[in-house]
C-alpha cells in the first residue's frame, strides 16, 4: 500500500509511554505526553503567563482596566511561614465514671409509646408535644396531649394571610 497517496503515516514502532513517567501512552500530538499531563501542562504555562503579565502591568504602572486606580510600583517580598501541625489528644474510649457517660450518650434502647410503654420501633408517631407513641395513642385526644393545636392554627393562618391595607382607601 502507498501510505503517500493516502496521506498516512505509518504507525510507529511501538506505544510511546508519556514522558512525566505517570503510566499512560502519549502521543506525538500531545508532545509525547499522555492527554492529562498535555491538558495540565498547557494550564500551568497560560497560569505563569498571566502571572507574568499581570506583574508587568504593576511594575510598569499600567493597568488594563479603567485607570482610576492608583499604580503601585514597589516590590512584593512574600513570605511563606511553614504551619506547624496541631496535634489534638485522642478521647478515651471508656469513660472513667459511670455518670458521665450516662448524662452524654442518650439512650439507645428500644422506643417506646409514651402511655402505654408499648415497644413501636420504626412505626411509632411523634406528636407535637415532643412524645413518643402507638397507634392506638398517637391522636391527641387519645393520650391527653398539652399542646394547643387552636393556638398553632391561628398563628399560621395568620402568617400565611397578612393583612392587605391599601392607602387609597384611608384617604376616601
């Protein structure tokens, strides 16, 4: 076959491993870099080109914006103090008193109907008043429930329907 009619090159003699030693094939395209080295590399020269230009830009006292600012010609020393790592105490796992570690971790045991004591697991209803219960006592007038729901209803309604007072109206 006649690779010059066509206008292919032949395929070189074996897969190039990208030149950053990172594992991938490159390719001649990429400059013998594999597409995620080329793509970072490309990011770090137009990053240290915009550094550049924008560090001319101050030295020289030119600014590409509108010109009201003020131009600083001095020289920028930065320093970079090294951190020192914070080194935070681990907790004991077992608390030395019995006390407090009763006080802090809530308890864990089965949940139960605030009335009846009955175990309900994953079917047990919350009420308003913050309880804990059954089917059976789950409706307030079932376990004597504190909290005014007449109260709670007048105060949304009235939060969701402000007032509408119009100025025209005061004035005829």
């Amino acid at each position: 076959m006649d690779h010059d009619k066509t206008g292919c090159e032949a395929p070189p003699e074996g897969p190039i491993l990208c030149i950053t030693n990172c594992g991938f094939f490159g390719s001649a395209a990429t400059m013998n870099m594999c597409s995620k080295c080329h793509k970072d590399m490309m990011l770090k020269q137009e990053q240290a080109g915009l550094v550049a230009s924008s560090i001319g830009n101050i030295m020289n006292g030119s600014s590409s914006s509108s010109g009201n600012e003020p131009a600083i010609a001095t020289s920028v020393d930065v320093s970079v103090n090294s951190i020192e790592p914070k080194i935070i105490p681990a907790q004991p796992l077992v608390a030395s008193g019995s006390e407090e570690s009763d006080e802090a971790k809530p308890k864990d045991g089965p949940k139960r109907c605030s009335n009846c004591n009955k175990r309900v697991g994953l079917t047990g209803f919350n009420c308003r008043c913050g309880n804990l219960f059954c089917s059976v006592h789950r409706y307030s007038d079932k376990h004597n429930c504190p909290f005014d729901y007449h109260t709670a209803a007048r105060d949304a309604i009235a939060k969701a329907n402000p007032a509408v007072k119009v100025e025209k109206l005061d004035k005829i």
